[in-house]
C-alpha cells in the first residue's frame, strides 16, 4: 500500500486504488481525490500528496479544489430545475424571459441552444478583468448586446468561460438568486460544493499547481494524431482563434485560479470549490432522481449537440449542459452509450452513469496538460468500469 495515498477502498475496486497509486508513484500527482459511489454505496474515496506546493500542507479528507469546467453540470443542474418547476420552456425562445438577449440577431435563440453550446457566444468581444467578471449580471448583459459568432443553433463550439453567464442567467432571472446560492439552497446544503467560496473554504482549499510533465507526454499518441496536437497547441496560444479567446478571457489575474477574486465570484462555468466525495455525491444525486426527475435527466442526456466543435477543433458532444461521450469526454466503451458529465480543465472530471448505477469524481490540483494527452481521469474511469 502506498504511503502517499489514504482512505477507503472496497477490495472489488482495488483497481482504482492501484491505478491512482501508480499516478503518484510515476510524479504525474501532487495531491488528489478520488472517489466512486454505486448506488447509495461508496466504495472509493482515497485521498493522497499535497495541497500547497509552496508549503507542504497535506491533502486530507476534506481538502477542497477547483474543479474548472466540472462547474458546468452543476450549473446545468440548476438551469433544468428551473425548467422542470416549469419557469421557462427549453426548447422556447429565451427573450421570453431575456428579452434583450434578441439584439445581433439572436431572437431566435433558445435556452436550449444556451445549455448545449450552440449559442454562437464563445467568447467576449473585449478583454475582461477578474474583478469585472465578479459581476454575472453585468456579464450577461454584455453578452446579450453581442452579435453571435454564428447563427445560433446552426453549429456548436465550446463556450469555456462565457457558458456560465448564459446559462447561469437563467438561474439569476428566474429564481432571484445567484447560480451558487440556488445550488447550495436546493440540492448542496449538505456537500462540500461551492460556486462562490467562503474565505475559510479558500483557505484550506488545494493551490493549483502547474504540472511538470514527466513522461506524460508518451500518452499524446494514444489520445491524437501528432497533427491534431500540433494544430490544438497552435490554436491554443494564437491569441486570435477561438479556442483561446473562449478559455482565457475572462483572465484569471493575478494567481491564475488560485485568485480570491476569482474563487469568491464563482464564475458558474468554472468556478466551483469541491472535494472530489461531494462532487461523486452530486452525480450520485442527479443518477438516483433526488435532484432532477428522471424523466428530465433522460432528456436532458439525450444529444443537441456533436460532430465538429469550432471552439476545441475536435469532436465534441453536449446534451444540455453535460457533456456526453466523445473526443473531449474519454468514456470506457461500458459506458459509452449511458455515461455523462464533464471535465475540467487541468484534468479533473465528474461522472454519473444510469445503466451502471455509477458516480465517479477525481480532483488533482497538479495541472495537467491537454494538449499532451493527460489521461489520468480517463485511467481511473475505466478502473471503476472495470471493477463494477
């Protein structure tokens, strides 16, 4: 058994354990949870390494860590609440209750079409401060005045930052309350999960790290083409292409995502504080009918959106704000035709499964690189399939 990893593992599920302990042992770890429910029964929830670089503070149970894009589904979670209660329609226009939202000839934009990244808004128009982003309302409304990228509807590409002010307003308008606030009143008040941290959640949380890649890179074949990832990594750092206006603008500031400003806010597409036992308990919710219907997830998990993504040069694949097996959401072929959920960036992922009765998290807070293949969670996923 490793020193460095700690916590509960049900014998059937050795395998996690293994292959998380393996992570350590090769340095692609510097601290990081995982854990997996099935049914209402935990049988993963191992912990291991460390929080704080800088200082060397442990990883402990409770150790919280920003998730980035995991945030998503949370969001989404709460958006289709609003629409099960029957606040809005999903397929109906949003200028039914954003009725400025139909200016640059978006009037036939549906929240559908917000929740599944075919909006066309991938990206603010100008450069915005952390401190500027902090307000969702004055975001959204910035985001309403812009003209599209595309006819909405017509194509899909991944709204990285400005997901979680489109969506998120849906949540803002039609309950009165902020994404993170609706969350933790609805169906978090008992999980360590935060959209808009506390200061005492900041300061125990795991600081990011970024990632020294030792022998990580032998992974990049198996996940692309060495063409792809020469045209990913171009795309990435071209401060013209999508790809980088959608993900770093908003910028962090100073800090990176370790930023108070940014971690107080809780940007609703990426920022939510967790610990990875809170985020397999949410999927553990949404899968068992306790946060949505049923009938609601299953149409919710049904494809609005796939083929080639404009933002992430891949193929992508979105019901209404999960992501669903393609590309960008590496899947076990067991889980291929039911799982969903969504990653984050630097590797991170929640997962939920209703065939399989399976919620997996996995939080690390050493950075992982994408463009070289990080399969870390894609590793422990197919060890959990595996176990079942």
């Amino acid at each position: 058994m490793s020193s460095t990893v700690q916590g509960h593992c049900d014998p059937a599920f050795a395998g996690v354990r293994e292959v998380f302990e393996r992570h350590f042992a090769e340095g692609r770890e510097l601290g990081a949870a995982v854990a997996v429910h099935v049914g209402d029964r935990k049988v993963v929830d191992l912990w291991g390494g460390v929080a704080d670089r800088r200082t060397g503070r442990a990883w402990l149970p409770d150790t919280p860590c920003f998730a980035f894009s995991c945030t998503k589904a949370v969001t989404a979670a709460a958006a289709l609440l609003l629409a099960e209660r029957g606040a809005y329609e999903v397929d109906g226009p949003v200028t039914a209750w954003w009725p400025e939202f139909g200016a640059g000839g978006k009037d036939g934009a549906t929240a559908a079409h917000l929740l599944s990244h075919q909006v066309g808004l991938p990206a603010f128009a100008r450069p915005v401060s952390a401190e500027e982003a902090a307000d969702a309302a004055a975001c959204a409304a910035e985001l309403a005045a812009q003209k599209p990228e595309w006819t909405p509807g017509d194509a899909h590409g991944y709204h990285a930052l400005t997901y979680g002010w489109l969506a998120g307003e849906i949540v803002r308008r039609l309950s009165g309350r902020t994404v993170g606030a609706f969350v933790k009143d609805e169906f978090a008040r008992g999980l360590d999960l935060w959209i808009g941290s506390p200061g005492d959640v900041i300061e125990r949380a795991a600081k990011l790290s970024a990632g020294r890649r030792t022998g990580a890179g032998a992974d990049a074949p198996r996940a692309a083409g060495h063409d792809l990832l020469k045209r990913l990594a171009e795309a990435y750092t071209d401060p013209q292409s999508m790809m980088n206006r959608s993900m770093n603008n908003p910028h962090p500031g100073k800090g990176g995502y370790n930023n108070p400003v940014v971690l107080r806010a809780g940007w609703p597409a990426a920022g939510m504080i967790t610990t990875a036992p809170a985020l397999a308990g949410f999927y553990r919710d949404l899968v068992a009918g306790r946060i949505l219907r049923p009938d609601t997830l299953r149409d919710a998990l049904r494809p609005r959106a796939g083929g080639p993504d404009r933002t992430l040069l891949v193929d992508s694949a979105f019901g209404l704000g999960f992501m669903r097996p393609s590309q960008t959401f590496f899947t076990p072929k067991q889980g291929r035709a039911s799982a969903f959920g969504h990653t984050g960036a630097g590797g991170s992922i929640g997962l939920g499964d209703p065939d399989a009765g399976l919620a997996l998290a996995y939080l690390p807070n050493l950075m992982g690189d994408q463009a070289s293949g990080d399969l870390r969670a894609f590793r422990l996923t197919q060890a959990a399939y595996a176990s079942l």
